[in-house]
C-alpha cells in the first residue's frame, strides 16, 4: 500500500513537471529571443545577486520541514503557520538588503538597481515555498504540484503578455514574483482542503524550529556563493551579453531538472521513515537514490554535450551561438550537483548538519578562486569550468577529506556501481 502511495506521489510531480518543463521551454526560447543577451544577462545578473540572499530568507527551514512534519504531524498547523511568519519577516530584511547590495555594486548604472529591485519582491512571495514541505511529508505532492504548474501557467500567460506587448525589461524582473504568489495562493486553498488543522503561529515553535534549520543558513549561502558567483562576475568583467550567454547554457541544463526534483521530492520522507526503522534499509535506500541520480544524470550529460549546437540553435537562435561551448561544459556540473540532494539527506537522518558549513565554505573559496582565474581569461566558458570544479571538489572529494563524511561517500560509491542501477531496472519491469 505503501509503495503504491509512493509511486502515486511520484508520478504526479513527473506528470505536472513535464508539463511545466515544456512550457518552460517555449516562453523561455521566446523571451531570450525577444530580450537579446544583454538584457537575458541582465535578468540574470538580478537572479544571482537575489539567489545570495534566499538562504537568509529561508532560515534553513527548507532542509528540516519534512522531517518536522513527520514528527509532529499533530502540531502542523502551528509548524506551517510559524514557518511562514518566519519567512515573511526575513524576506521583507532581504528585499531591503538586494536594494542595497546593487546600489553600491552598480552604482550610476540606474537600470541595473531597478531590475535588482524588482526581482527581489520575488523573496516575499517565495516565503509560501514552505507549504510544499507539508505536501511532500504526507506524500500529497500532487497538490503542491499541481499549483506549482497552475501558477506556471499564469506566469506564462503574463510573459507572453509582455511580449506581445513589447514591454521593457523591468516588467520581466517581475515574473518570478506572479509566479510565487499564485503558486502561494493555489498552495493555501489545497492545504484548507487536505486537511483541518488550521495554521497558527507560536514564539516557542519559531524557537524550536530555527534553533535545529539555523546550521543550514550559511551552509546553503555558501553553496549559493558557488552557484550564483560566475554570473555575478561575468556581468562586472565582460558585461551582460556575456553573462546571457552563460545564462542561456545554465537554463538548458535546467530543463530536465523536474525529473531530479521528482526523484529527490518522493524519495526524501521515505528515507527518513525507513532510518526509523531499519538501518540497513535506510542505507539501502540512500544508495538506490545516488543510483538512480547518478546515472540518469550521466546520460544526459552525454546527450546535452553531442546535442548542444543543435538544442542552442533551435532554443535561442544565432545570436546565442556562442553558448555552445559553455553548455557543453556546463552539463556535466548537474551530476555531482544532483548528488548533493541525496547527500543533504543522508545529513539530515544521520544529525551531521554541522559539516554542511565546512564543506560548503571550501566549495566557494574554490568557486571564487577558480571564477579569479579562468573568466578573465574564457569568459562564460570558464565560469561553466569553474563550477564543474567547485561541485566535483565540494560533493566527492570533500566526502572523502572528512572522516564523518566517508560513509555518505560508501554508499556513493556503491551507487556508482552500474550493477546496483541494473538490478532496480530488472526488479521495475519484472
């Protein structure tokens, strides 16, 4: 019974995430066709430099949410209602600190604060991203997913609004928002509908919850350094159009992360219940999901790298061509990348959140020095170079330099073996 519920779950997010995938496709080929590199790097430009603040708008509670709920599925109510109070207040601090950040990193350069700004009102809106922990804890992800993709749809419809209307770019700077707070609204009415509790607030809960999500805070900012730091200096080194480029190659490598995301958003409360369980089964699990990971990704590496000039050309058109080599290499980040989902589970189960800071701090000193040497010289292929090093170097070998680390990096490594992926595909079609 369990196991169908299980499949259930997982094949809404797939089914709505496709759906939302291609959708994503056509309005993104469109609006970078319409924007041109240096607005699309602009636009970007703004992501990375709001992506910096996210962690600090999210308290950490995105790592322990779904843990929380299935612990005190009697107290969700106050949980959801305390999360989200907590993230609305933190988002309104963050808004005000990208307004700042860009009036000084983009001082005289008016355009660029503006669409700073505007993007940011995105974090106000994403503080209702809590409630699709609840969904994923009582494996009742179809809903969440559902809103997901209805508040896509809006966004959508609002783009090719703007399109057809030939807006400025300070109208897309918005986009993220509408698509946070309709996602927020659809959210709230399926929760109301799923189930009775209804949602409180509570200063000893807030407490409780920050105290056990706050090792995460810099933990995910410095993943957030390694990850948002090449288009930030793209931008300030070689301009927009260069960073357009870089963008346009890491949003193709984004198209197929509903896939992962499915994968990681089922697999995350099974894991944690069978550690309440069985051990063995636990470790079982957590290597069957790095399998699973490990080789889907793998295989897309090896199709994005032999197909990038065709999925460039037909995607973003000429102008973009020169996003072909940095796609070729910016692919093969997402395998190691992707494994750190499954790794920041095991964490979870295992209460070893503390070494999350020291793996992820060395992941942006890499990432600062590798982008210091490489975009000066390569551009956005470098900035694609150097986060290949950074997540090889913070998601493997880190694994294996600290010794609490070293049984993640076993089950790793047994999930790397081709055998472990064979015999789950034997035992799915048997």
């Amino acid at each position: 019974m369990q196991n169908k519920k299980i499949f259930h779950n997982a094949k809404w997010i797939v089914v709505c995430r496709i759906a939302q995938s291609l959708i994503q496709v056509v309005v993104g080929m469109l609006t970078a066709r319409y924007m041109g590199p240096s607005n699309y790097g602009l636009i970007h430009y703004a992501s990375s430099v709001v992506a910096f603040f996210v962690p600090l708008m999210q308290l950490g509670l995105q790592s322990t949410l779904v843990q929380e709920y299935i612990e005190n599925q009697e107290h969700s109510g106050r949980i959801l209602g305390t999360s989200l109070v907590m993230n609305l207040v933190s988002a309104v601090a963050c808004m005000i600190g990208v307004t700042v950040f860009s009036l000084v990193a983009n001082h005289g350069d008016r355009t660029a604060v503006l669409v700073c700004a505007l993007y940011s009102v995105c974090l106000f809106f994403q503080a209702f991203e809590m409630l699709q922990y609840w969904f994923q804890a009582q494996l009742l992800s179809k809903y969440s997913s559902s809103a997901m993709l209805l508040a896509y749809v809006v966004t959508s419809a609002y783009k090719i609004y703007l399109l057809a209307s030939g807006k400025s770019v300070y109208w897309f700077a918005l986009s993220h928002a509408v698509e946070y707070a309709a996602a927020g609204v659809f959210m709230l009415l399926a929760y109301r509908k799923n189930t009775k509790q209804k949602i409180s607030v509570s200063l000893e809960t807030g407490k409780k919850l920050f105290t056990k999500s706050k090792p995460y805070i810099p933990a995910t900012l410095m993943e957030i350094v390694y990850n948002s730091t090449g288009g930030i200096f793209l931008t300030l080194m070689h301009g927009e159009t260069e960073n357009g480029y870089y963008a346009a190659a890491v949003t193709c490598t984004c198209i197929t992360g509903f896939i992962f995301r499915a994968i990681f958003d089922t697999a995350r409360p099974v894991i944690l219940e069978s550690k309440k369980v069985s051990q063995l089964d636990f470790e079982k699990n957590v290597s069957r999901v790095y399998s699973l990971t490990i080789w889907a990704a793998a295989a897309q590496s090896v199709m994005y790298t032999l197909c990038a000039s065709l999925i460039v050309r037909v995607l973003y058109g000429e102008t973009y061509l020169p996003a072909i080599p940095v796609l070729q290499i910016m692919i093969w980040y997402t395998i190691f990348s992707y494994i750190a989902y499954v790794r920041n589970i095991w964490i979870l189960a295992e209460e070893k959140h503390k070494y999350l800071f020291p793996i992820n701090l060395c992941g942006a000193v890499v990432n600062v020095m590798t982008n210091v040497l490489l975009v000066p010289v390569m551009g956005a292929a470098g900035a694609a170079l150097a986060m290949v090093i950074t997540v090889v170097f913070t998601n493997f070998i880190m694994g294996f330099i600290l010794k609490p680390m070293r049984q993640n990096n076993r089950l790793l490594l047994r999930g790397m073996n081709p055998r472990l992926i064979t015999e789950m595909l034997f035992a799915f079609k048997t």
